[in-house]
C-alpha cells in the first residue's frame, strides 16, 4: 500500500498524520478546530485516502498554525506516499456541484508546486472559522506535496457550500489522478523518465 506517517512539531503546533493512499476514505482528524476536521474528512471520503490527522495547536492564539501545519504535514505525508509516482495517471480534474456552489480543481502532481486560487468567500467567518483559511490549506497541502493546484469557484453564496464544494472538488481530483493508469503500469508519467 501507498502510505506514509508523518510527525511534525514546532513551538505552534504538534502534528501526527498517517495517510493510506488506497484507502476506504476513512477520515479520523482531530485537529482541535470543529470545521476543520470536517473538511479534513470530506478529503478523505472524496479522495478514498484513509487520513488520520491529530493536532495539538495554538488555537487559543486563533486557528491559522494548525490550519497551515496541518497541510504541510498532510502534503508531506501524500508525498512521501506516492514516491516517484510510477504507474499514476498524474492529472485530475473535477468539476463538483454543492447546493448554490459550485468549484472546478485541475492539478497535477508534477512535483511543481504552484496554487492558483479563485475562490471569494461570500462571508469572513464560518461560525468562528476564518474563511481565508481555506485557501491557507490548499497553499501548504500545494507547495509541501509539490502539487500544481488550480481551483476556481464557478458561483455560490454560502461560505459554508464554498469551502466544502473547493475540498470535495480538490479530494475527486486527486483520486483521479492517484489512480493507477493500466496503460503505463510501473512507468514514470512524464517524458522526462522523473516528477
């Protein structure tokens, strides 16, 4: 099996994430911050990983530590995971409707991180979440997995549909392209023979 286990402590937060690529989607995020470990968990049906993430953070500074820590160590443990990426198909996209909203999510696990993010949240705050960390997220989980991310929102008017849609969209995107391609089985994606 594809997975790897990931620990990461700093003086902000203190971070243990194990991941199986070729899960069920079981996700057991205890991350201290109640929206934030239900996205994590919309990650992990979505994309079929199994994700474990359990994070002692700085919340009571506010939650952008755990947040961002949190995708950095979830990116490095994807990372580690996949290796070279021999025999994946290495693109996905998804185009997901949620309620009112609906988000695109292209990428690519070129080992090339780059977001590009063109996603307005209706409102600041989710209950006492901060909407700008959605983004936040995706810029961690991008540059530590060395995933080339785009994700756009197409239209909604609710924060709450906004966010989930964006996680859900990136989650199917990257199942597809975690999927073992049976056309190049073993074989690097890439005319350069490396990613």
């Amino acid at each position: 099996m594809r997975q790897a286990t990931i620990s990461r402590a700093t003086s902000e937060t203190n971070i243990t994430v194990s991941l199986a690529v070729d899960g069920r989607g079981i996700g057991e995020n205890d991350t201290g911050v109640g929206f934030f470990d239900h996205m994590l968990d919309q990650l992990a049906r979505h994309s079929m990983m199994d994700l474990k993430v359990k994070c002692a953070g700085d919340t009571h500074i506010d939650d952008h530590h755990t947040v961002e820590d949190c995708g950095i160590a979830i990116g490095q443990a994807l990372s580690n995971a996949i290796g070279d990426k021999r025999g994946i198909r290495r693109y996905g996209s998804c185009l997901l409707p949620m309620d009112d909203a609906l988000a695109h999510a292209a990428l690519d696990l070129s080992g090339r991180p780059f977001l590009a993010w063109n996603v307005n949240m209706p409102a600041p705050k989710i209950g006492t979440f901060d909407t700008e960390l959605v983004r936040e997220f995706f810029q961690s989980l991008s540059t530590h997995g060395g995933i080339t991310m785009h994700v756009d929102l197409i239209r909604g008017a609710n924060s709450h549909h906004v966010a989930e849609a964006a996680f859900k969209a990136v989650a199917r995107a990257l199942r597809e392209a975690l999927d073992p391609d049976p056309r190049q089985s073993g074989e690097i994606p890439s005319t350069k023979g490396t990613l």
